[in-house]
C-alpha cells in the first residue's frame, strides 16, 4: 500500500494521523509513504483496487475556513481530474472533534461537503446527530441566513435566485477564494438536481481579480458558467466600459447595500420574484449626454436601485409610488380609493431607512420624480 502526502504537511499528516486514518479506513496491511510537491492537505491511500483522497483538517478549529473549508476545493479537483481505473473515494477527517468544530459555520461546511458527496470518516466523535446533506437552494439558503443575523459582514460569497437560475456572487482571494470555489460545487449540483443553470460572478478582493486555473476547471467540470472580468469589492470603480445592460455588477452592489433579494416595501422574499429595480432608468442613463464611463458608474451603483417585487416595481415605474426627499412614500393622487387602499395594504415599509437615503441615493431620486411628475 502506498500513501502520499504533500511535504508542505509532512510535519501535521505525521505517522500518528495516518494511523488513526487507516484505523478508520479498517486498512492494516503495511505501507509506504510518499512526499511530494504541490498543494492539498490531504493523505492519498492506495491500494491494489483503491484509492482514497482523505482531506485533513486542522489540529484545531480556531477559524472557520482555516480549520477546513479552504483546503476542500483543491483536493476536489485533484480527485475529479484522476482518471485512475481504481475505485475512487473522497473523505474528511477531522483532527479536532471538540465543541470548536461543532459551531453552525463549521457545521455548514459538513452539510456542503456531504452535498458534494464526501463523508466524514470520524464523524461519529463529534457527537453530532446525523450531518444532513442540502437539499435545495431553499434549505442552505435559509440556513446561512440564519447564521449570518449574528454575523453579516463574515461572507465568502452571495447567492441569490432568479427564474432560471443562480448566481454566486464569490470573492476571490485566499481562503475566501477557496471557500467560494467549494460552495459553487455545491450549488451546481443542486442546481442541475432542480433543472437551472449556476452562474459564478468573480469579485475582486486584495488583487486577485480571477479565479484561480485549479479552481475554474473545478467549476467549469460541475458546469459552472463563469464570468468574463471580475467586478469589484465595495469600491466605485469600474472595470470596463461596456454596456450598462450587463447588470451583475449592480445586483452585487444591492447585496452590499440591502441585503439578500427581499423587497424594500413589502417584505416578500420570494427571489425569484424580485427584481434589481433602477430608480434612474437605464434607458434615459443610455439616451444621456454623458461620459460612457459615467453611464457605466451609474448603471451599476448600488445607490441608484431598491430590491422590489413585480407589482412595486411596476408601480414605482410608472410613477404610482415614489418617494420624497425626506424618504417618505407618495402615492399619486390621481388613483381611486380602492387603489390608494390596495398599495397601502401590500405595502409594509412607508419610509426609505436613513442608513440607505445617502445624497447619491436622493440625486438619482429627484431625477426620477422630474420624469414622473410625483414627490416633488
């Protein structure tokens, strides 16, 4: 039997850990190892009909992607690119069990990594009732927003849903970079399980502005379309001057300023019912006597939209509701009272809140309100 392991782990992958390994692997026959170059914490055991790829976390779960998220993907790749004859098999073993590696952040990363398919060798030392796999986009949505009330600036990445599809929105550099490739995965074959497509849109962060080549066969292998050019992490910069119809930048730039795709007035969560609604029109930005690199800047500012559902949407358009300098909802007087009644039932928020009515957020409105003649 021979085993392979990465010099740059030859320390933590000891004799000790591969022992315990094959204990659970029920392997007892002797063994040689192996030290190579490259990157992966992971022991690859193999046998005459075999070959186990075992990721291996941390000594110590003292961080959430350091203790086993961020090393995930670069073994998966390695795995799927083997084209041994063998009987392949992917596993986690965990060197900490302890109450650190049972937090719900970790704990997601069990649930992704069962998703994938890969199990947990020790997970009965964890205590743990049965790790459940996702099943929807539903079910790990709801369950990372729960997780991110008590910590919303801790995110490796959005996602969102739309009619046909999901976009993960995935920062790119180190172990983010890492945890974003491992979610894609996951996300992809649920996606394919519910006959939609994923789209991964790349995001700058500290320089990186491409995903790595390892991790972008990984997600072109799962049938992740991924973006051209990457779009940048809270800044208003631009990358190009294309035109301002490509809108991912600006769906990204509502998820740093709002939230998860929720509509602003009436609460409805629905995503796929919810629409990035410009507040000055792409088609008069487009017909403007503007710089393209203005036209650009506008298109996809953050301040310049509402996440809205259809029917507000329509109405916020049409100029049936809008609102007024001070942030406050205005219904246009000429409707009927059944009408006024109706918008006032349906809608649930009658006042932009403070934190959102920035000066460049009332510039775009007072444009708006000149067009449609309402909130003057």
């Amino acid at each position: 039997m021979k085993i392979i392991v990465k010099e740059r782990y030859k320390e933590e992958l000891n004799i000790d850990v591969i022992n315990k390994v094959l204990a659970y692997l029920n392997l007892n026959e002797s063994f040689e190892i192996q030290y190579m170059r490259g990157d992966g914490r992971n022991l690859v055991i193999e046998t005459d009909s075999h070959k186990y790829y075992i990721i291996v976390s941390r000594e110590t779960a003292d961080a959430r992607n350091a203790f086993l998220a961020q090393y995930i993907s670069t073994v998966l790749s390695q795995y799927v690119e083997d084209l041994t004859t063998k009987q392949k098999k992917l596993s986690i073993f965990l060197l900490d069990t302890s109450d650190r590696a049972k937090t719900d952040f970790i704990i997601d990363t069990y649930r992704v990594a069962k998703t994938l398919g890969i199990n947990i060798l020790n997970e009965s030392e964890l205590g743990l009732s049965s790790i459940q796999p996702y099943n929807s986009f539903k079910d790990w949505k709801n369950a990372r927003n729960n997780r991110q009330q008590y910590n919303p600036a801790n995110q490796s990445s959005y996602a969102m849903e739309d009619e046909d599809e999901y976009t993960i929105f995935g920062k790119l550099y180190g172990a983010n970079g890492k945890e974003s490739a491992f979610l894609a995965c996951q996300l992809a074959e649920i996606a394919k399980k519910e006959n939609k497509k994923l789209n991964f849109v790349q995001v700058k962060e500290h320089g990186t502005e491409i995903i790595s080549s390892s991790d972008k066969k990984l997600l072109e292998y799962y049938g992740v379309n991924i973006s051209e050019g990457s779009i940048v992490l809270k800044d208003k910069q631009i990358r190009d001057r294309s035109t301002c119809r490509k809108q991912d930048e600006f769906k990204f730039n509502l998820l740093e300023k709002y939230g998860n795709k929720k509509c602003y007035l009436c609460g409805c969560d629905i995503e796929s019912n919810i629409i990035a609604s410009h507040i000055h029109r792409i088609t008069d930005i487009d017909n403007s006597n503007i710089p393209d690199e203005e036209k650009r800047r506008q298109a996809v500012d953050g301040d310049n939209g509402l996440w809205l559902c259809a029917n507000h949407d329509k109405m916020f358009e049409n100029g049936i509701i809008t609102f007024n300098k001070n942030g406050e909802l205005v219904i246009n007087p000429t409707l009927k009272a059944n009408q006024v009644a109706f918008i006032k039932y349906i809608t649930q928020i009658l006042k932009i809140q403070d934190i959102h009515l920035t000066s460049e957020f009332l510039q775009y409105l007072m444009i708006h309100n000149k067009r449609v003649k309402l909130g003057l």
